[in-house]
C-alpha cells in the first residue's frame, strides 16, 4: 500500500502536541513575572520586627555592598528548610543579608525562632499588611532577591536549594566581586 | 433513607462568601466595582481562582489593596495597571493579546481553519472521484443497453 503524504500527519500533530506539552510539565507554574528585573528597588519603609532593633527601608538596599534580600515568616516551613543557607551567607563580607517577615502571628515567637537557630539577617523589616510583599511581586514565602549596584538582579522563589546555591548564587557572587 | 440523611449531612458546607470577613466599602457602587476587579485578578496562591472567590491570606491582602484604591478613586483599568505593573500580565484572569499570548488566543481560530481547509480538502476528494469514476467498458455499455430496452419493452 502506498503510503499517501496525509496519512502521516496525525502522527506529526500528535508529536507536536506531546513535545509542547511535555516541555510545559518541566515549567514551574508557581513561577511568576519579574517585573522588577534590572530595575531600582520599590520605595519602602518599614519597622523592625524586634522593637529595640533598627527597620529596614530600600535605601539600606543602595549600599556599596551587594545585598541579599530574603522575604520569610517563622510560620514557613520552607523558610526553616532554606535558613542553614541564610546563615552560611550572612557570615560573608562581600554582602549584606537582610530579611522581610511576611505577617506574623505572633511576632514574640518569631523573634524567639530567630534567637534560637539563629539570625542570618542584619536588618530585618516587618511587613503585617503585605503591602512591601506586594510592592515586590511576591506569591508567597520564601522568596530571595539580589540587589547590587541599586538594581535589582536576581529572583529566587521558594527556598533557597543546593541547586539554586552551587549553579547561580554563589557563582553569581563570586563574579560580582570582581 | 438513613444513608441518604446521612449523605446530606456529609455534604453540607458552609457557604462561604469570599470577603465577609473582610471591611466592605460602605458606597455599594465603588463594592460593586471593586468586585468586579477582584474577579479580574487571579489568585497567587490557587491560581485557577480569582481573588475573588479565594481564601488565601495573600488573596485577601490583596482584596485589601483593592477596595483601598477604589476608594480613592482608581477605576477598573488603574486598579489593572498597579497590579500589572507588579506581578505582570500573569496576575490577569485574561491576559491581553500581545506578541507572548497571540498563539494562545489565535488558537481556537487557528484550529477552525485548519478544520475548514481539511473538509475542503476532503470534500474536493470527494467529489473530484464521483466524475473521475471510469467509464463503462464495453460489455458493460452493451449489458446495460440491453436492460434499458427490455424495461422500455415492458
């Protein structure tokens, strides 16, 4: 039987489709725009999480030093998850960490979360309303940022992960310090 | 009956209106539109939800900002444009025909046409072999005479 040019083209649809949906399996659907890329970071000013203690506001993100922005809440068990990474980079001197706290229940247990596995982050701004959450774009906790030179230039959702660490983070760190 | 009674019961959900727990607008209007923008906005927590219908805390805070900035005075489009211009066109329940989504909207179109120009096609088949059909052989013209008369003789 001679195999007429047509017959085969269901086969070629049925393969198009399979490859445009297969490739759709491996995107991340929680991943979302990054509007803020390469852009200055948003005007925010808020107070600190611990009363004694500073707040944090864009203008400390403006510094000589990179900065390494991590949005978390002590209710986040990804946050828990990524936390040995925040505390590996907060003892770096090439860059600052600094955290924003998403909406506490209880900001005591927050602080007393920090106080006993450590706080990684040098300043810390809390954020009840959401509304700096919502100036940076996010979807959820945890979310990390980098911001050098005033720019914002790197977006990591969820947790901070040894992929994310030893393929982006760390090269990306060691190539801006030079 | 029992069961079904029981089945009922297992059933019965609270109705839960999205937003009562939440300071409505006191100008029903400015609610109104504000409810309109909010089924515009997609949740970013359950994502096939607006922030509407959703029970997310981020869904709520973002309900917030909402009827704040209705409130002042933005309309739909304002409202559409600050959330845009924060999480991008993938906060919009539709996003806009643009160079990204023009596939994802043409589609359907697409499709139709393509269904249009393969019954086309099949359908010129079709009738291109009915006058293609070979014509009768001899014997065949000569046996067909032949019944032809006799139904006339008849």
């Amino acid at each position: 039987m001679k195999i007429k040019p047509y017959y085969i083209l269901p086969i070629v649809v049925f393969i198009g489709m399979a490859i445009f949906l297969f490739v759709g399996l491996g995107l991340n659907p929680r991943e979302t725009a990054f509007p803020l890329y390469e852009q200055s970071p948003p005007d925010f000013a808020l107070g600190p999480l611990h009363e004694e203690q500073p707040g944090l506001t864009d203008e400390d993100l403006l510094g000589d030093k990179t900065v390494i922005l991590n949005f978390f809440a002590s209710w986040c068990a990804p946050c828990r998850e990524e936390h040995p990474y925040l505390m590996a980079l907060s003892e770096r001197d090439d860059i600052s960490v600094y955290g924003i706290d998403y909406r506490e229940v209880s900001r005591e247990k927050a602080i007393a979360w920090l106080y006993r596995d450590g706080n990684p982050f040098a300043l810390i701004g809390y954020d009840q309303d959401a509304r700096v959450v919502m100036e940076w774009g996010l979807a959820g906790v945890p979310e990390t940022f980098i911001v050098h030179n005033g720019k914002v230039i790197r977006r990591y959702q969820g947790p901070l992960n040894v992929p994310i660490m030893q393929h982006d983070l760390l090269p990306l760190l060691e190539a801006l310090e030079k | 009956m029992k069961w079904l009674a029981f089945l009922m019961v297992l059933f019965v959900t609270p109705a839960f209106a999205a937003g009562v727990d939440e300071a409505v607008l006191p100008d029903a209007a400015q609610e109104d539109a504000a409810r309109d923008i909010m089924k515009d906005l997609r949740c970013l927590v359950c994502q096939n939800q607006s922030i509407e219908e959703s029970d997310a805390d981020m869904a709520a805070d973002l309900r917030i900002v909402v009827r704040e900035r209705v409130a002042a005075g933005d309309d739909h489009q304002d409202v559409m444009d600050y959330m845009v211009a924060r999480y991008g066109d993938w906060i919009l329940m539709r996003p806009p025909v643009n160079e990204r989504t023009w596939l994802l909207w043409g589609m359907p179109v697409l499709l139709v046409l393509l269904g249009l120009l393969a019954a086309g096609l099949l359908m010129r088949r079709h009738l291109t072999e009915r006058t293609a059909d070979a014509p009768l052989s001899a014997d065949e013209q000569a046996a067909l005479d032949t019944l032809l008369a006799e139904d006339k003789d008849q």
